[in-house]
C-alpha cells in the first residue's frame, strides 16, 4: 500500500500586540506652537531648543516627527486649511481668480501672515531638503481643488484641451509669488492686486477655448 505524505500545516499561533501608546495630541500642538514661535521670531530650530520651550521629552518629539525637517514643515503648515472646492457652475474664471484674490486683506494668499509667509520662504530657500517637505506634505495636495476646477473648464470647453494643468496651476501661482517675493510689495495694496487681476486676466485668455470656424 503506498502511503501519501500529507504536509499538515501547523496552525499559525495567534499573537496579540498591545496597542500602542495613543498619541497625545496636547503634546502634538505644543511642539508645533513652540516650533511656530522660533520660525516667527527667525530663531535658528533646534531639537534642544524645541525639547527645552515646550518641556517634553527628545524621545516625545523624535517620536512624533522622525527629524526636524518634518516637524518644521508641520508647524509652518499651522493655522492653514485646505482651499475649498472651486464652484464651477457658474463663471469658472471669476471663481477661480477671485477665489485667489480673496478679500482686501489678500486672505485667500496663504492663509497666514505675510511675516510668516516670508519666514516660510527664508527657510525653504536656504534648506532644499525642507522645500521638497514642505512641498510633498502639504503645499502639493493645496492645488488639487484649482486644478479639479481647470480640469472641469477643460470637460465643458470652456478651457482648451491641450492645457497641462500643472503647469497652469505654477503660471497662475507664480503671479502672487513675484510679487511677494520678487517685487517685495504687499498683497493688500490695491496697486498690487490689481496687476494681479490683470496678469491673470492674460493668462486666462491663453488658456479659454477657441471658438471653431
């Protein structure tokens, strides 16, 4: 009689983990603000310092943030919303540009002081490694609903098919960012909006459909 060998697994022996310590998210704001508060003042952030102002622990701070470059790109990233959905029902380019505009104060530009603007790219502009944080952990995912709007003007003809959308996005963003940062003028000064609407309003026109003959 042959005898068929049967490999009989052995039942996987269940192994229960204990839950983790629950993240204390006191501890969280804590750091942030302590971090926040170094970047306004233009202070050089250091793990110490951080550890020291907010009296918790390096191993509370490495544990929540792997490395400094992260938790300064959190904290700049402090008091900033995600951008709301751009309506598209109606005039796709006055939404889209008066939605950049924002009120007189020039709210709809960052969100946050223009101060801390400018820290933000003092920090970014002399630490690449921080840039490309910063950029991929929050600043990339604050296109997505100006990009779903150019995507939609582009689905109802009202944009031209061939338009890459990144790139509309980076023409449209460098506007505001030449003047902060090239010209150094202020975002609420009416001057300045009004280049703008303007330099906008050029843009726009290259990106509308043409009309078939």
């Amino acid at each position: 009689m042959t005898t068929t060998l049967v490999d009989v697994a052995t039942p996987a022996r269940t192994v229960r983990r204990r839950p983790g310590r629950p993240r204390n998210e006191e501890i969280d704001s804590q750091i942030l603000q302590v971090t926040l508060e170094l970047i306004d003042q233009g202070a050089e952030i250091t793990a110490s310092r951080v550890v020291e102002r907010s009296g918790v622990s390096k191993a509370a701070l490495y544990r929540r943030w792997p490395s400094l470059t992260t938790l300064i790109a959190a904290a700049l990233d402090v008091g900033r919303e995600m951008p709301p959905a751009v309506p598209i029902d109606g005039n796709l380019r006055e939404s889209i540009i008066g939605g950049l505009l924002g009120g007189s104060d020039g709210a709809g530009l960052g969100g946050y002081s223009e101060a801390r603007f400018r820290q933000r790219i003092r920090l970014a502009m002399a630490d690449r490694e921080l840039q490309k944080a910063y950029w991929k952990s929050h600043v990339s995912r604050r296109r997505a609903p100006i990009e779903a709007a150019l995507r939609a003007g582009i689905e109802k003809g009202e944009l031209r098919a061939d338009l890459d959308v990144e790139a509309c996005f980076d023409l449209i963003a460098g506007v505001f960012y030449y003047q902060l940062v090239v010209r150094g003028d202020r975002v609420e000064d009416p001057k300045t909006r009004a280049r703008c609407r303007a330099a906008l309003d050029v843009a726009w026109r290259g990106m509308e459909a043409r009309p078939t003959v």
